[in-house]
C-alpha cells in the first residue's frame, strides 16, 4: 500500500500538461484513421453493430492498459496499439472464415507472438539493428506527416497556417505549450468557422460481447499465422524502433509478452491483436512531450487513460472524431512530430559510415511499398541491413548486440 501511495505520488510530481495533452494527441491520431479500418473490415462479414462496438471496445481497454502497465514499469513512454496492417489484412480475406474461427486464429496469433517474446528471439533480432538505419525507419515513418502539415495549409489556409503560425510563436516563448496552444487554437478557428457540427454526436456504453472460439487449420493457417507476421514485423519491429530512437533501451521481450497475452486475453471480444506503436509512440516519446526524457513516461500513463475513456464508448467514439476537419487532425500530427522528424534525420546521417546504409533505409521506408502484406518499414531494415553487410562486409558487425550502445546512449542524454 506504502508502494502504491508513493507510485501516486511520484506520477503526479513528475505529470504536466504538456505529456497529458501529448497522450490525448497520440490517441485521437490513432482513433482518427486506423479505427475507420475496423469498420470497413466489420462490413466484409456483416458483423453486427453489437460486435463492432465490443471489437472497438476490447482494442482500445487492451491497448490502454497495456500502455499504463508498461510505462508505470519502465518509466518510459510505452505505447502499445491494435495491428492496422492485421485490419487491412482482414479487410481483404476475412470473408472466407467463419467469425468464431477468426477469434480462434486470433487467440493462436498471440500465442505465437508471446512464444516469440519469451524465446527472446525477436530481441535479439531488433539489437543487432545499428542505431542509424533504426533512425532512418522512424523518418521514413514520419516523414509524410510532416509535408502534410503544408499541404494542408493550401486545403483549408484559413486553419491551417494560423495553428502554425501559433506553433512557431510558442516555441519561441514556451515550447512545452507550442502542440497545445497550436491545438486549442484549431478547435477554436474550426468552431469559428462552423465547420464542426456537434448535432451529429451520439454517445453510449458499450456491452462486451463474448465470443467462444472454435479453431479450424483453415483460419489458423490464413488467418492466425499472417497476423502474427505482420504484426511482429510491421509494427513490434518499428514500434521497438522508434523507443530506440529517443534513446529508451526498454527491454524488448516484457514489451511482447505482454502484448501477446493481451492479444490472446480480449481476442474473445473481437480484438484482432495488440502490439507495440510506431507513429502515434513518436508523438509520446519526442521532446514536445517533455524536455526530460525520463518524465515522458507521463505521455504513456494518459495515453493509457484515454484509450480507456474512448474504448467505454466504443464505435460511438468515431462520430466525435467525424465532426472536426481532417486537416485539423493532420496539421495537429505534423506539428507534434516536428522534434521526432527532426532529431531522427539528424540520427539517421550521424555516424559517417554508415549514411549510405541510412539513406536507403529512408528512402525505402518513404517509399510506401508494400510486399507480401508487409509494409515498407520493415522491408526499410531489411534494405538498410542488406547495405550495411555489403559495404561493411564485415558480418560480425551485423551480429554484434553491442553495435552502437554508446551512442544510443549519448542520444539520451542530449534528447
């Protein structure tokens, strides 16, 4: 109990607005594009309303409680999310499965994902990964949001450049405020400007459905296997990425297994599979969050928390999501990961020898291709290590789990 009260107390010294408001950026990213994909992969198998509204509900209570656990455990801001290539994934085969089979092929994906984590084989995959190509994924990545933020400044300049321009005064004069104050700032220009309409907003609890699975080879092959590799592979992988990339070296094998289990313990109310974040992380983990790395953590604990609020109300969430402009939410993303581009660029071209290896792996990762259901990020590493071998041709190098502590480390201390 003495534990838990000085666990409290420590969390509210070490919280600010800054980090909270950064958790509530990150969460209205996530719900703002991805969740749309659950409601055009609940369409492919006509899944009742009821059903969609538990799925909705089990991702989100799953990822938020997974981000509270991990951050509060490794004081660092950890932020865990539902599989968007897995929905995509379901989108274009789901049809062939009956619905309690795909829980099962969801159940036997998380199994294998946790197997992974304690194995500790994807650990030790993602330290042999040098620290440049890691930097060069994560802008790739992040890259897009932040041309994005431009061109929405000639969509609608009417929002657009004045949340940047309140950006940049802010930053001036108190950066820790600049996402905030260019946030409000938006909603009040969209409110101004009638373009949001709160007629359309219907809120309502949501009743979790449980679903008992039943397991066919079929699903398990086409269903649970895939999920599991793209997931390990195009979201695990970068989500592990962008962490190292601000400098936290959280062990990597907690992190899985406890997306694995989760996975596995809310795949009966419809949730298709919870792994670690890649862009809406970089939001949390960035300096925007807090100027001290170890008070990030923060970023992680409300992130957590709003996934909980959001996941109570289920599919209604999206219609409070419907109401503002698009390029409210884009210019808001850009903005935020302003110090996450521009730290990973710098990351990325750092150490001489390697900046051919970097470039690569940035250009791949922009490049947006997509092979076998595995998005560019990973085939970014895998195109940067490929490199490295080939100019280094020095193998060792590629299998040491040492390569480039110690400037991960000097890039903690600077960030």
């Amino acid at each position: 109990m003495d534990s838990f009260i000085l666990l409290l107390k420590r969390i509210r010294s070490d919280s600010s607005i800054s980090a909270i408001v950064a958790g509530l950026i990150a969460v209205t990213v996530g719900f703002a594009g991805p969740v749309l994909l659950i409601f055009q992969a609940a369409k492919v198998i006509n899944l009742s309303n009821a059903n969609l509204s538990s799925w909705i509900w089990a991702i989100s209570i799953a990822s938020g409680l997974t981000s509270i656990i991990l951050s509060i455990r490794f004081k660092a801001p950890v932020i865990t999310a539902w599989s968007t290539p897995g929905a995509v994934m379901l989108i274009s085969g789901w049809s062939a499965y009956a619905y309690s089979d795909s829980i099962g092929a969801f159940i036997f994906a998380g199994i294998l994902i946790t197997v992974l984590g304690f194995t500790g084989l994807f650990s030790s995959f993602m330290k042999r990964i040098p620290y440049a190509i890691i930097t060069a994924m994560l802008a790739g990545i992040l890259l897009k949001f932040g041309v994005d933020v431009f061109v929405s400044s000639k969509q609608l300049p009417m929002l657009a450049l004045p949340m940047i321009l309140s950006y940049l005064v802010s930053k001036r004069w108190f950066p820790r405020y600049a996402v905030v104050t260019s946030l409000f700032l938006g909603l009040l220009i969209s409110y101004s400007l009638k373009i949001v309409n709160f007629e359309g907003v219907s809120v309502f609890l949501v009743d979790p459905i449980f679903t008992k699975p039943t397991f066919s080879l079929s699903s398990l092959i086409g269903l649970g296997i895939p999920l599991c590799i793209v997931t390990m592979a195009s979201q695990n992988a970068t989500g592990i990425g962008v962490l190292r990339a601000d400098g936290y070296n959280t062990p990597v094998n907690p992190l899985i297994i406890t997306t694995g289990i989760a996975s596995i313990l809310f795949a009966p109310f419809g949730a298709h599979g919870i792994n670690m974040s890649a862009l809406i992380a970089a939001i949390c983990t960035g300096k925007e969050a807090h100027l001290d790395p170890d008070k990030r953590y923060i970023a992680g604990i409300s992130a957590g928390f709003f996934y909980l609020i959001f996941g109570i109300f289920g599919a209604t969430i999206v219609s409070v999501f419907a109401i503002f402009p698009s390029e409210l939410i884009v210019v808001i993303t850009g903005l935020a990961l302003f110090g996450s581009i521009g730290s990973s660029l710098t990351s990325a071209m750092q150490e001489e020898a390697k900046k051919e290896a970097a470039l690569i792996t940035f250009l791949v990762t922009l490049s947006g291709i997509s092979i076998a259901g595995v998005g560019s990020p990973f085939w970014g590493l895998i195109a940067g290590i490929v490199t490295d071998f080939m100019l280094s041709g020095d193998l060792s190098k590629l299998f040491s789990a040492k390569t480039n502590i110690h400037l991960r480390e000097k890039n903690r201390r600077v960030g």
